[in-house]
C-alpha cells in the first residue's frame, strides 16, 4: 500500500506532536511488538507516530550549510552527527584521510553475527542562490503545488495538524542525502521506542564528499578495512525508479573518462589564408568520433560490447520495470533513441560512450575567422561489470591507431608535428568502477522480503543502474554485496536549485527502513 | 632592387630632415622630371628624399587612438585626414552612412580623362595593451631585433641620421592600415613637389569601420555610386607575399558563413540515466560534419567546386609565385597540407568550408557528466568569383538532408522533435563576395608596367588572395577592376598586439605609390 493515498490517516486523524508524544507509550503496549515481526499494518502505524519527529530532525540538518568545497562548512555536520549518534548509544569514530574525515559509527546487538553497513553522504551540491525560490537553500521551506503547477510557500507550522503527501520541503540536500539519514535516526528512534531491535549489528559511514567526487574515499576504504567490515552493504541514496514505486537497485555503472586532442596549426591560423591548406583539427576530432559509432549511437568498436550477453530471465527482469519510455521521450524531447538495447532498461546494462563535451576555438560573439589550432573532446564512459575499463581503453586506442592516427600522451613536439599527418592526444581516467549484486543472492532475497512486508508488493528492482556512485571500493575492499535503497522522489531537483523532498517520499522512506530494521537476517 | 639592400645609402648616406629640405629644390632642376616618367634611379633619389618626413606623417596619424568600436575615437582620425587632404588642395566630402561616415576626396587633374579610386582605411583593430611590449599601442616606437630575436626599443630620433630596412616602427594601423596612407601622402607631396603630376584624376575613400567589418559600406556605395564612379580601383591594404617582394593581387576571396546546430534531450541529462539512450547532439554534429568532407580536407558535396577549371597558363601563373611551401608547413607545424589544390597557391582558387569553431557543453575544469542539450559548429565558407555562396548553401543544405536530417530555422518544437528523428538548425550568412580582375586587363598591365619601373622587375602576382577584403560592394556597384597593392611586411602581426612597420617596407610603399602616381594612365 502506497502511503501517498492516505490510507493512514483515518487512524491518527491531524495528530499534533504533544499527542504524539503521549501516545507512544499507547502503542507500545498496544502492539506488543517486542517479540514479533512488525507487519503492514503496524509499521505504518509507527510510522503514522513518528514522521513529524522525523521531519524537524530533517530541517535541523538540512539547516546546516553543507558544501564541501568549503571545509569549514562541513565540520558542523560532523558534529551534528555526532551528537546524533552518541544521543543513541552509538559509538562514532573519525577515520582519517588526509582530509575531511569520514564518520564511522556502530551499533552492536547482543546476539547478533551478523554486520550491516549503511552509507549515506552529508555534504551536498553547490547552491548558486540567485536560482532559488526561496531566500536560502538551507532554509527548509515547506510547499504547495498551484493549479497552474508552479510552488508557493507555506507554513511549516502546517505540518502539525495537517499532511498532503504531495506537499514537499525545498532545501539543499533535503533529498540527496540528508533526507534518508534523517528518515533512518526517525526510524531507528521509533524501534527502539518501540522496543524493538535489530537481530545485526549495524556499522554506518558517513561519506563528507561524496559531492566532491569522494576523492579520498578508495584509499581510505582500504585503509580501514578491518574497521568497515561487514557481511553485507545498504547504500542509502539517489532515487526510486521515476514511477516512484518502492526501488531496489542491485549496482550501479561505474564511470571513466577519455580526453581527446587533436591538432591543426600550432597556432589559429587565419582562415582566408589558410582555408583549404592547414588541417582543421575539429574536422578531425569529428572524422575521429563519427568512425566510433553508427547511425544508432552503438560503438562500432569491436570487442567493446564483449561479455554482455543478456539471458531472457534477465530480459525478464528488465521488462518488469514499469518504465514509461514515450513519457521520458516526450519529457527529454526525443524523436529516437539511440539502439544499443531494445528498451531503457536494457541500455543501462551496457558500457556508454558519450561525448559530455566538445570544444574547438569560438562560437558566438567570440568567433573568430581561423582554422583552429585545437578541437578537444571529452567522453565519459560508463562502465559495468562485464566492461573492464582498461580493456575498452585498449580498444578505442587500437581503433584510433586504425584510423590512421599516432597517439600521443602529451602535447606533440615539433618533430612529432612534421613526422605524423594525424595526431591526437590520448588521457584516461577511472574513477568508479561498476558494481553488481546477484539479485537472486541472499542479501537481494532478503531486501525484496523486508520490502514485500512494508508495502504489500514486491518493490522495483534495477539491476544496475545508470549513474555511478563510489561504492565499488567497498565492494572491493570488503568483498561483500551492496544493493542501493533509494527512497527519496526521482524529481527532486537533486544537484540543481529548488531541491526538494515530497513528503509522502519521507514518509514511505521511514517505513522501508523500519522494514529493513526489523527484518530477521538471513 | 630591393631598397633593403641599401642601395640608396651611397646616394644620400646618413640625410637629416635638415638637409633634405635644402635638398629638394635642387633635386627638382637635378631631375628635370615635369616632362618625362621618373625612371628607377629618380624614383629612389625622390624616395630616399623624403621617406624620413613620412615618418613624421606616420608617426603623428598613428598617435591617434583609433578603434571604431568607440566612434569618439575615430573624430579626431577623420578631422585629421580632413586636414591633410585640405591643405594639399583636395576636396573633401564626408559621406553619411547612418553612423560612421566615410571620407571621399578628391583631386582633379587638368586634361585627365580617366579616374583611379584609392581605398584606404584608417581605423585600427581594439588592442590589449597587456600585451604590448611598449606602453602605449598608439605610440609609435621604434625598434630594432637584438641577437636573440627579441626586439628592443631605440630613440626614433636615431632616423634623423641612420637607417636600417630592418629596423621597425611598432604601433598600432602602423602597417593595417595608417601606414599605406601616410605612404600615399608622403608619395603624393615628393612628386607634387618635384613638379610631377598624375595624368589622371583621383579620387580616394576612406573607410573607418573596416575592422568592424564595414557594415553600412555596401549601402553606401549604392548610394553614392555616381559620387565615387571611377574608372579603378586600387586597394592600398594587406601585407606583401611573405617573400616580401613587391606584389600585386589581383582579387579577394568572399566569406559566407554557416551556422549549424544539432540538437540532444530537451535539457543536458545525467549522463549515466540516459547514455547509450538519449542520442547525443555532439556526434550527431561530428557524424554530420564527418560526411562533408574527405580525409584530405576536400569537399565531397557533389558541385562544390564546380566552374573552378585551372588551365595550363592559370597553373603557370600560380606556380610562378615564390612560396616556399616547406617553410610555411614547418611554421605552421603541419606534417600534411589539405588536397584541396595540389599547392598553397591552387588551394586559395577554391572555396574553402572551414569549421572556425565548435562547441557543446563544457570541457576543462568547467566539464559536467551529461548528455549536452546542443552542439553548435560554425563554418566559414570562403568564396571565389565561380562559387555563387547560395548555389552552395543549396548543395550543402541537399546533401544534409541526405544524411536524413531535417533542417529548421529556429530552435525546433515539441512537435518538430517528436516528428524527427535527427534535426539540425542552418543559419547561414553572406559577408562578403569575391572579386577577381583579370591579370591580363588593362588595369593589370598598366600597374605590372608602373611596378617594374619602379622595382627592375615584375612583381610577384597573385591571381586571388585568401583572405577577404568590403572591396566586392565597390567591383559590384561601380562596375570596375580593382587590383589590391599591398606594401607593407607579411610578418607586421596585423590584428595582434605588437604590430609594426618595416622601414624597408615603408620606403619602398613611398616607391610604389610614386611609381603608380607617375605611370602614363592607359
């Protein structure tokens, strides 16, 4: 059952906090959960108890600024959590890297064998104010739709006595990532309230800059092995599938990058002078990208798609997502897709090739009348498991070498220049690799079960999805499976201004993690 | 000769100003040149008599900031030049254009039957002063090479008793294209002074916004033909070939441009949610840009080229010009030239379609992990007389639809993007059109005869230049040759900080001038 249609109210119509707080006890005794599973019904009922708790610890985070280019903005969130942590009788430790540390924090369970480790980020995007509705992003602002689809401002006072699941609270990294962290302290603060446990031990780290591309995070992970392991890893981030139905998502595309140069006179050269006679290098760059792929944006590369060898289960699986693809082609304004699946789901399954951005001399006001003495391109190539980066690199450089190119690693000497026709500089990246947990694993079956409970149906489940995070150090590290619970509403606005959560998002985000909580390991 | 090897210097070793003026009246009776054309020798004496006043004339036109993108500039630059032509006895008329106006002069001579039009412009490309070495760009200073190639700066006081060719007076219009004018003046009182005269009337224009890029010049020349009729036109601008030999061109190369778009999602998108599925707008542009052309940089449009059909006597003639192709090649840093001709001066006889600049999204430090909304490539496409730039824009616009594109004019619809499958925008635009007068018209043959008088031997010929000139408005609406005489030094960094004059350049364009003013008109 999907919250958003109220199904809850009717049990505690317009419950206000001071009655909240009186009734705790009430439900305590009525459910007498302490021994037992709580089912549907009564994890909605938790919930139902505790969302508007769990909304002002949301605000009092999301009230502290939190971009990590600027460090000093980030030391109060540390201690804010903390503080949150110890309030709890968890234990929390500053693990060093060099830099903004990151926080690990442990709860144990008596009895328990078994060791869950959580990730969530604190840091959040840039904000660039002038882009804003609101006077500041760190201002949580609680809003309304109008009939003509635009947002106004209400009191957050409302929520007292009021819920409309389709109400939001706009503010940076109210979604991404504050917002699930606050919902798991509402929840765990409602178990144990409750008086319920979980039957694992639970590590949680805390990722500072995640925002910042988590740079000190792969040696750190290493570095603290022994102090983050676990049997199994829940990342707590990025949104449900854009049906917004309960999500699982069981990995996610790593991510590499390809710089390109390549070269025409060493310096601009005029045009009339030397139209027709000096190479234009952005006519090379666009010889060199076009011979890549086809017609239908599928790399042309041999070898470059090897090893995805897609089962009718798993095309089962991907079918069974409840995409809506004319909508996103409407939304994104496209005529066609590219082709390297059948469906949206199936192209995520494959390595991308993508041209994230290209630039030669000038357009617009600043153009000049030259031939270039440069084009630059930059690809991003999103990997999976199948796709070793280094492999694909190898292959693009032997098609560029085919195409009569000499590679170079930094600009080109002069002797270089007269020795080679074409020339084109080659840099690569890696910065996260791909991660894929069996969906039929145990930790997969074991999510599904807790998700089945909480909401009546099975949830969403993507089998790797498109983005990349940096969870595949931990992977590595720890040799342990991690599955992604997204929670928060695909429109949030995440990484851009007016970020928001709706509030039936944060609710339903409660209830899948006392789902998790309270789910007997496996 | 060439004046740079100082052959002059034994006639007149080390003149002051001084002794020049004493000089001249006796030079006058020494020559007895009111009957007869000056021949060589009598053309240096008179050159090597006054080239230091011109100087002076430089120096002082120079010294007056010149950018018309600040009209206020450009008042004084007119005032002056209306001055100089009034106190030589010439009339002077300022022709409205709406904005800047252009200055038509003229001198009627007795008994003359044909009129020679001299264009002229007198307005400056903007300067950077940081990046002058010399303090003020509207300075003129004086400077000669030191061992290592750098240039140091000398007391111009130094030219009242030395000179070396290769000295060089850096300044801002000093050769682009003040110099040529205070050539002309320098020229025009030695012969007035001397007792000479042309045979034929002349009338000169100025143009102030030709690095503007002469916006309201093709009007005005409509509305002013019957005012500027004339029966040739001579373009005192441009530097020589780069042999620096004397050199008479004989047409320009026109500029068209073209403006294309192509288009991905309606806004950029993650790039790891829809890579490999929505088509990405910077290989589409590449894949687009990729079918125009070959891999030796030639068109491959069915009738690009068509009507260009060099005969023997035109290669000839091509050939017969002293570039020296290995050296161009190594200063540019090219390990290949473009096929489009089979030599440097073959390449310039076609139209060239050149990608001037190209971008979609960001690279560098600004680059974001998206699928770009757009890529924008601009083309400039330049012209010769037998390439009609709509006939082209109509071949280019068939072969893109070939390529399945649907073309639109302004940014396309919802509907227009749902509709079709690959759209690209095309704007296109005509700056300028070629010109080419014949080498063999009597035009050509009377300034070869007027050059070779002056210099011993013909100079080097150029059929067409690459670059292009607002001279088409004139050829189009008057009706008549023009031949463009270009004096000073390829090398003068024309459109950069630290432009210059080479003295030797300068002599010899007060050579030239007086070579033309005194040739018997056909």
């Amino acid at each position: 059952m999907n919250l958003d249609e109220g199904g809850l109210l009717p049990i505690f119509p317009k419950i206000s906090s001071m009655k909240k707080l009186i009734l705790l006890p009430v439900l305590g005794i009525f459910f007498n959960l302490s021994a037992q599973t709580p089912d549907q019904s009564q994890l909605e009922t938790l919930t139902e108890a505790n969302w508007q708790r769990g909304i002002q610890l949301l605000n009092e985070l999301v009230s502290i600024p939190n971009d990590a280019y600027y460090p000093e903005q980030i030391e109060p969130n540390i201690q804010w959590c903390e503080q949150a942590f110890a309030s709890r009788g968890w234990t929390s430790e500053r693990l060093d890297t060099g830099g903004i540390p990151l926080l690990l924090s442990e709860k144990k369970q008596a009895g328990a064998t078994k060791t869950a480790l959580f990730y969530f980020h604190i840091d959040g995007q840039a904000v660039d104010r002038s882009k804003w509705n609101q006077d500041d992003p760190y201002q949580p602002t609680l809003k309304q739709q109008r009939a003509d689809a635009t947002w106004e401002i209400i009191p957050m006072d409302r929520l007292k006595a009021e819920y409309n699941p389709d109400w939001r609270i706009y503010g940076r990294s109210t979604s991404d990532d504050k917002g699930p962290f606050a919902m798991f302290l509402t929840a765990w603060d409602a178990m144990i309230e409750q008086g319920l446990t979980s039957d694992y031990h639970i590590k949680i780290i805390l990722d500072f800059e995640e925002e910042q591309g988590s740079p000190r995070l792969p040696a750190a992970v290493v570095q603290y092995k022994e102090k983050l392991k676990a049997d199994l890893m829940l990342i707590m981030d990025g949104p449900r599938h854009t049906s917004n139905l309960p999500t699982l998502s069981y990995g996610a595309r790593g991510i590499s990058e390809l710089f390109l140069t390549t070269y025409g006179p060493k310096l601009p050269q005029h045009s009339g002078h030397y139209g027709n006679y000096a190479p234009n290098p952005a006519l090379l760059m666009s010889q060199l990208l076009a011979s890549m792929k086809d017609e239908e944006g599928r790399v042309i590369i041999p070898g470059f798609y090897d090893g995805i060898n897609l089962t009718d289960t798993e095309k089962a699986i991907l079918q069974a997502v409840p995409d809506d693809e004319i909508a996103i082609q409407k939304r994104l304004g496209l005529g066609r897709t590219d082709k390297v699946g059948q469906t949206y789901q199936e192209s995520i399954q494959y390595p991308s090739l993508n041209i994230r951005g290209m630039r030669s001399a000038w357009v617009g006001p600043e153009a000049r009348t030259i031939v270039p003495d440069l084009a630059v391109a930059e690809l991003d190539m999103r990997l999976v498991p199948e796709s070793d980066p280094e492999r694909l690199f190898g292959l693009i450089k032997d098609h560029i070498r085919n195409q009569g190119f000499h590679i170079v690693e930094k600009d080109p000497t002069d002797e270089e220049r007269m020795s080679n026709p074409k020339i084109v500089k080659v840099n690569t990246s890696i910065s996260y690799q791909a991660f894929r947990t069996p969906m039929d694993s145990p930790t997969g079956a074991w999510l599904r079960k807790a998700m089945s409970r909480a909401f009546g149906q099975e949830p969403v489940q993507i089998r790797i999805s498109g983005g990349s995070i940096p969870i595949s150090p931990f992977v590595d590290a720890l040799g342990i499976p991690a599955v992604t619970i997204p929670t928060v509403n695909a429109d949030n606005n995440q990484h851009s201004p007016n970020e928001n959560i709706r509030l039936g998002n944060y609710k339903e985000g409660i209830l899948t993690i006392l789902s998790v909580l309270t789910e007997p390991i496996y």
